[in-house]
C-alpha cells in the first residue's frame, strides 16, 4: 500500500504489534527519537529505551520499548525490541510502586552496580507511567 | 499353561501402565504446547535477527576503512579453530523414545570429528550430564532440572561465558548440539555453530538493492547486536529441544499405550479361551457322567 508503513515490533515473548501506519516514531539508543515516514531510506540502528509513537488513521498512538534493534525500510518498520508492551499491558499502580521502590533503592545504593540497577528500573517505571497516563512531549 | 488367575492379575498390571502411559502423553501434549508457543514466538525474532546481522556483516566485510573495536571484529572474523566450546542439550528425564540416545549420539561424533581441537563441552539436561560423566569429560558448566522460564537465564550466562572466552582467545567458536523440532512426531539431532558468524554462500535477497544506512555506526551497530545475537540462537536451541522432547515423549508414549491396549486385547482372549476350555471340559465331565 502506497504511503503506508509495516510497523512490526517483536520481542523474544511474542509479536507485540504488527499493522500498517503512516508514520512511526521511535527512541534511538544514542541521539534522541528517529522519525520515520513511507518511503524512507532503509537504515539500521539501536533503539534505545521510550516510547514507540505512530499514527493510524490520524490517531496517535504508543507502544514502550526497552532497548533493541529497528530495520527501517521504504515500506516497514520492524523493530526487534528487547522488551515492549502495548498500553493496556502496562500496570499503572505496579508501575508507580516500582518507582517509589526504585528510587528508595537509588537512595540506598552502595555499589555502582546497585545504582545502575536502580536507575534503570526507576526510568522504566517513568516510562510505563508516561505511556499509561499521558504521551508526554514527544509529539509529531 | 498359566492358570485365570495368573493372567486377571497380567491384565489388571498392563492396565495400569496405560493409564499412566496415558497421564503421561496427556502432560507431554500440554507441555509441548507450552514449549512450542515459546518456540513459535521467537522464530520471527531470532530470523529477523538472524537477517539483519546478516546483512550488516556482509555491508562490513571486506571494508577495512570501516573500523570495527575488538568484539566485533572477533565475533564475525574465523580463525582457525583450535579449541571449540559446545553445548550439548538433551533432556532431564527418560521416557522419550531415541530422543537422548540420538542426540548423544551426535554429540559423541561430533566430539569423534573434532577429536584434533580442546573441547570445552557444557551440558544442559542429566542425560547428557550423565553421558558427560560416563565418557569422563570435564565440564564448563552444567544445567540440570530447567524449567522453561529459566531457560533465558540459562541461556544469558552461557552466551556471556562463551564471549568472554572467545574475546580472551580461550576458544575460537561455539557449537550447539541439540534436537531440532520439526513438528510434534520429528525431532532431528542437529549441531550449529553460534560463532564466529559465517555469512551463508547465497546472498540473503537481491531486493536490498539499497544498502542500508548504519547509524550510529557499524561497530556500535554490531556491539549491540551481537551479544543479542548469541544469545537469542541459544535460547532457541534450547527451546527447540524442549519442545523437541515432549514431543517425542508424546509419541512415545502414545505408541507405549497402543501397545499396552494391544497386550490388554491378547490376554483377554487367551483368558476367554482358558475359561471356555474349563466350561467345556466341566460340560464334557457332566455329560459323560449322566451317560455312565
């Protein structure tokens, strides 16, 4: 289909989502978010941990994503995301108690290995409670 | 000629083996369901994995202008292979048929064909620990009882073990030796090598006219991926196996119950005959003693 993109997003659990859009917008592991519209050049590169924005019939809509790999071609997206979860899988309340228990690790933390740990569940619970409640800033 | 008794108390044994026969086909047909829906949901991943390694590799190779750091340039470039690490991955219990004697039987060739190298062997499953300790092999490492969510555990430090060895120049690839499911009745014994990566001899497909861009770069591209890469072909040895073996305990004890029903259907005949026989006989005795 002419102007439309294959947005696939597989993890090693499952497919989490797979259907045609006209545009995506996802987290690159290195320099900010990476906007992808039909007909782009095909480029390989790391995804990073966020939000994956995209529109269907006008409506945008977001998956989360930690850490991963897109394939960009003219007509597809597919990204082999590490993990990734639609909006309706996310556990708001459990999201907001891993943050709270995060950052009371972050406090305690002795080792820099502790700290690294702590950090990153503390910016995955961010990003659940971001992708649950509202999109956040990142707009087309 | 065994008395009524003797063969009731046959039949009532044989019966009770198919029924446990039966149990056990029945759990083998739920946990194969279990391992083949993990397996199916990571054969998109780890293809398409597999597909954009390729590609990125082959868009590497021979371009020494691209600089690539050491763990990259070590995972995809063969050396010659002077000791080798291999897992062999069989299954915790028996009941299944060829299914270990197969595999183990790879494995011994394989270890047969690579007799010239030092071989590092890691075991998942007791049937190969056991094959292990009776060919007195020495042992990287050993995985025993897994269940099937801990096999990306298993997996993780298998792939982490592996690289580091092969970075420090400890070993010069790794292999896997495991069942390779084809459907729920057909398992084939397979050996494939993780790494180095070697780019198949036909190009993956001549529509990436257009190659890709590479951002940031290729050896952060590669970096990133292949640890994954690893990683995600082990895990899919290892489900490929799991699901491999219940489905050849499936089978087994499919054809253990037939075989079961079919001695059931044999003892009860010779039972008919016996009890016929002894109404016969009392018939003729009766008969013969109204006669006189």
């Amino acid at each position: 289909m002419a102007g439309h993109l294959l947005l696939e997003v597989v993890t090693p659990e499952r497919r989490v989502f797979s259907a045609q859009v006209q545009e995506v917008m996802f987290p690159t592991a290195h320099r900010g978010y990476y906007g992808i519209k039909p007909e782009h050049t095909p480029v390989m590169t790391p995804v990073g941990n966020g939000l994956i924005y995209f529109t269907q019939e006008g409506q945008r809509h977001w998956l989360t994503v930690f850490g991963g790999f897109a394939e960009v071609g003219p007509d597809h997206v597919t990204i082999l995301a590490r993990e990734s979860e639609t909006v309706d899988m996310i556990d708001l309340p459990q999201a907001e108690a891993d943050k709270q228990q995060a950052l009371k690790l972050l406090k305690e933390a002795q080792t820099e290995h502790d700290m690294d740990e702590a950090q990153a569940s503390l910016e995955a619970s961010i990003i659940r409670i971001q992708a649950a409640s509202h999109p956040g800033g990142h707009g087309f | 000629m065994a008395s009524l008794q003797d063969i009731r108390r046959r039949i009532r044994s044989v019966k009770n083996t198919q029924q446990v026969t039966k149990a056990m086909k029945m759990i083998s047909a739920v946990k194969l369901r279990k391992s083949q829906e993990r397996l199916v949901s990571l054969r998109p991943y780890a293809s398409k994995m597999k597909e954009v390694v390729y590609r990125v590799v082959a868009s590497v190779k021979g371009r020494p202008e691209i600089h690539l750091g050491p763990s990259a340039t070590a995972l995809i470039s063969p050396r010659e292979e002077k000791a080798i690490r291999v897992v062999v991955v069989a299954s915790d219990k028996g009941l299944c048929g060829g299914f270990n004697a197969n595999i183990l039987k790879r494995a011994a060739l394989f270890l047969q064909e690579n007799g010239d190298k030092r071989v590092k062997v890691d075991v998942v499953g007791k049937r190969a620990f056991d094959w292990a300790r009776r060919r007195g092999l020495t042992l990287e490492s050993e995985y025993l009882g897994v269940p099937l969510p801990g096999l990306q555990k298993v997996t993780r430090e298998i792939a982490d073990a592996a690289a580091q060895q092969y970075e420090a120049g400890e070993i010069d690839a790794l292999y896997v030796v495991y069942n390779h499911f084809q459907s729920a009745v057909a398992q084939e014994p397979t050996v494939v090598k993780v790494f180095p990566v070697e780019l198949p001899v036909q190009p993956m497909d001549a529509k990436a006219e257009i190659p890709h861009l590479l951002e940031p770069d290729p050896n952060t591209i590669l970096e990133t991926l292949l640890p994954r890469f690893v990683e995600t072909e082990v895990l899919r040895t290892l489900l490929e196996s799991s699901a491999s073996e219940h489905g050849a305990r499936m089978a087994a004890m499919d054809k253990a119950s037939g075989n079961a029903g079919e001695m059931i259907a044999k003892l009860t005949l010779t039972m008919n005959k016996i009890r016929q026989a002894a109404i016969t006989n009392q018939i003729i005795e009766i008969v013969s003693g109204a006669n006189a």
